[in-house]
C-alpha cells in the first residue's frame, strides 16, 4: 500500500524539522479533503508521476531567480526533488519484488 504525502512528510524533512506549510502543504491543494499530490499518484502511473515530479523540480529552480521569495521557490524544488527520491525509491522496491 502506498504511503500518503502526509506520511512521507517526516523523510521528506530536510533536517528534522517539518518545513513551511507554504511549501509542504499549502492550503489550497487541500480542497476536498485529499491532497492534491495523493489524487495525481493515485491517477498516473509511476512513470509519469515521476516526470511530473522531476518537472516541478525544474520549473521551480529556473525561475527561483525572477522571484522575489527565491527561498520559498527553492524551497519547493527541494520538497518535490525529495518527494522524487522516495518515489523512486518505493517504485525500485515494488519492482524489485
């Protein structure tokens, strides 16, 4: 059974402490109850749902520089880039198996 984001909130902590809501959970990705990130695994295959991870990533590290909260756009690329890990690393295990 697949971990929800909010279970896989503690290995995607950088150092121990739970980051900004602004970028782990932000309100409006809420809506209806489920995270927004949870509907999209559910609905893609682990392929794609990587891709669409690794895509945040870049979107959010080359525009960081235009922004004036640059911090806060690093910081998402940093929460999507360490979701990416743990998927990666739940999708090896499945397929390892």
């Amino acid at each position: 059974m697949s971990k929800t984001l909010k279970e896989m909130e503690d290995e995607l902590s950088i150092d121990g402490n739970i980051m900004d809501d602004v970028i782990n959970h932000p309100p409006h990705y809420m809506t209806g109850g489920i995270e927004t990130l949870d509907v999209m695994r559910a609905k893609m295959s682990p392929d794609r749902f990587e891709g669409y991870l690794m895509g945040n990533v870049l979107k959010y590290l080359l525009r960081c520089e235009y922004k004036k909260k640059r911090e806060e756009d690093v910081r998402k690329a940093q929460f999507y880039l360490n979701t990416l890990v743990v998927e990666m690393d739940l999708n090896d295990t499945r397929t390892s198996t």
